[in-house]
C-alpha cells in the first residue's frame, strides 16, 4: 500500500503543497500543463532550491500578472469542469478542496456557497496552488495519506476585511475537527488553502504511520523562520502491513461520591451522545476510599460535548485529556449459517490477511432465547460455522 505523510511542523500552504510534491519528484511541466488547461492568461510556474533554517527545501512560485478579481465558487468550478488536460480523478479533488474552502468562507460570513465571494483564495496563485496540488497528489497514486497535527502559529495578519487574529476565521473554520499542535510563532503558519487541501485528502490525522520511506520531499514556505524550518515534509514510501490507525482523545475522571447507577447512566449517555468506549477501572483514592476511574474514549470533535456530559450528571470537578494513536483492524459485517439459524457478527482482516470472526452478543441472544438453548451454545455454533466456511458475508 502507498502511503504518504504530510509533516506540518510549519504548518501548511498552497505553495507548500507543490514544492513539496515537485521535491518528490512531480514533474512542474505536468503542474503546468493542468494549470494551463483552466484558461488563465500568463500564469507560470518556477522552482528553486532554497534554505530555510538552514535546510534545503523546494520552493515552487506562481507568477501572474496583477489582479483584483473576486471570483465565486461556479466560475472556478466551471473552469476546472471545462479543462480537456485535467482527469476527471483531478478535477473531483479540485472542486473538493474549493467547496471546503467556500464552506467555510459562507458559514464566517453568514452568507450561502452559492453568493460567497472568494478573495484571496479566488486569486490565480492560489487556484494554481489547488488544481496544482490536485494534479501532484493524483499522479502520485497515494492508497491512503496521513497528515500530523496541524500548529496554525500565533498573532495577526491583514486580510481583505482587517486584522484578524491567527488563525483566520475560514482557516479556523476548515479545521474544525482536525487535531491542532501547539505552536509560538508570531505567523500565520496555516493557510485557508494548505488547511483546506489537508482536510479533503487526510484520510487520518497523527503521528508518522508504520511504513518503509522511499521518497522525501521539502517545500519551502516564504519567510525563513528564526524558530524553526518553515518547510512542509511530504513523506511517501510503503506500509509495512494493513493495520490503519487513527488518533483519538481519552478522557478521564476519579469519582468517589456518586452511586453506581450514576455511573451507569452516565456511561449510557456518553455512549449515546458518539463515544467510542466507555469503560470504569476500580481504584483506591485518598483517605482509604474506594473510587471509580471513568474513561472514555472520543473522536476529535466530540471532546468538548462528551465532557460537558462527564461534568453534568456526575459533579467531577476536573477531567484530564490526552490523544492516543491506536491501530484497528478492518471490519465487517458477516453472517454464519449454524444448524441454529444465521448469526450476524464481525469479520477482521488480519496484517497477514488472515480473518477473524466474532459474533453479536445481541444476535446470539436473540437466537439463544428463540431456541431455549445455552448461550455458551450459540458461540460455539457461530464459531464452528464459520470455521467449516459457513458464511455468507453482506
């Protein structure tokens, strides 16, 4: 599987992006070519070696002629549509990353992705940027990418509508759910175009992937930063099994002043409002008495609704967080035909492509209580079944 890993230690941008995939061998010609189709007058791409922080990187620039236009999403959309160079694979990722970028833009100014005007997105460079970013990351037929927290930097900057606070609202706005690192930098660090081209292709956000490197790529930001390289890494190589992963945030609490059916109900309800587990750990706190650890396990975006829910029904005073990487196995839903009847369970696909089954609790009660026989029973006809190949996947 070919698998790449976008290091933001800078952040991201558009011309980010490109230099680092020319640095991994994108030929510029081929970026060009896409760019070229979309019908801009004297639009043209240039790439040097430079040094940021005393590393070399690839720093890729569109040059165009001035400009003042305020575009909408349809006229962008129309050109890419119209393009007889870009592939159809090209021009979907395209017009993705745009529609998360006019997203964002409307919900910021309360207006509709129909009305909203793109300003310093909807200027030629940063179109360049996209439709080139599309058309590097197609031909380098990526199976899956990962994408490391992404620091935004710190401060001001001046946009078309004032000085506004880093992050900038839409860039705030595309990054909603993704993880965020901490960063002191009195930059702009992330642009609404690098978090908009991270946000449509990541397929997960954490650290560096299990994977054998093949191919390294650096490409330079503009300002050469004292604190650090402002350079995006693009990492490409193979994985070195099928396990995916995916970062998550653990939740935990010390309870030792509520009853257990308050822990119970609080459990249910996490698990109502989108945890991912949820489970409680017998412990011993001060003055000798016996306590519960409560913890969960949530997505990203859910954090902050899911501990609203811990403080609520169960008083705690405070709630310690943390993310976790976690690997998981590919599952599915399969059936297995026993003498008893089918039986719905889950099918995992091992690293060595081997497969394992567990049947529902639910659904070997259900057969169970239909047939009067033992639960232990049931499992061990699912289990039999799907052993002798009993199956019937769905």
């Amino acid at each position: 599987m070919k698998i790449a890993y976008f290091d933001c230690l800078s952040g991201i941008s558009g011309d980010m992006t490109l230099g680092a995939l020319v640095d991994c061998g994108i030929e510029l010609t081929a970026i060009q070519a896409g760019i070229d189709s979309l019908g801009f007058p004297n639009i043209r791409l240039t790439s040097e070696e430079v040094k940021r922080h005393g590393f070399r990187a690839t720093k890729v620039k569109v040059e165009h002629e001035p400009e003042h236009a305020h575009r909408h999403l349809h006229h962008i959309t129309e050109k890419i549509d119209a393009s007889n160079v870009l592939t159809a694979p090209q021009k979907d990722l395209a017009r993705r990353i745009f529609t998360c970028i006019g997203e964002a833009e409307a919900k910021v100014h309360g207006t509709t992705i129909r009305k909203v005007h793109f300003h310093e997105v909807g200027a030629v460079d940063s179109i360049a940027d996209i439709v080139g970013s599309a058309v590097g990351l197609s031909l380098l037929a990526l199976d899956r990418i990962i994408c490391s927290p992404v620091p935004t930097g710190t401060g001001h900057i001046e946009i078309e509508h004032g000085r506004v606070s880093v992050p900038a609202p839409a860039t705030a706005e595309i990054l909603k759910g993704v993880p965020l690192d901490a960063s002191s930098v009195p930059f702009e660090l992330t642009t609404p175009t690098g978090a908009a081209i991270v946000k449509t292709v990541a397929d997960d956000f954490g650290p560096l992937p299990p994977m054998t490197m093949e191919t390294i790529g650096f490409g330079a930001g503009d300002r050469d930063l004292k604190e650090q390289p402002n350079v995006l890494r693009l990492i490409i190589g193979q994985s070195n099994g099928q396990i995916a992963g995916d970062v998550v945030w653990v939740l935990e609490t010390n309870l030792d002043d509520i009853s257990g059916e308050v822990v119970g109900h609080t459990t249910a309800k996490l698990f109502e409002a989108g945890a991912l587990d949820v489970y409680t750990t017998s412990i011993q706190m001060k003055k000798n008495r016996p306590g519960v650890l409560l913890s969960v396990l949530a997505p990203a975006d859910l954090c902050t609704k899911l501990e609203k829910i811990i403080f609520r029904e169960t008083g705690t005073l405070g709630i310690r967080r943390w993310q976790a990487c976690r690997h998981k196995l590919e599952r599915r839903p399969h059936t297995v035909e026993t003498p008893l009847g089918p039986i719905e369970g889950k099918l995992a696909v091992l690293p060595d492509g081997g497969t394992s089954f567990s049947p529902e609790f639910e659904a070997c009660r259900r057969v169970a209580t239909e047939k009067n026989v033992p639960l232990k029973d049931v499992y061990e006809a699912a289990m039999r079944a799907f052993g002798n190949g009993n199956t019937n996947p769905h």
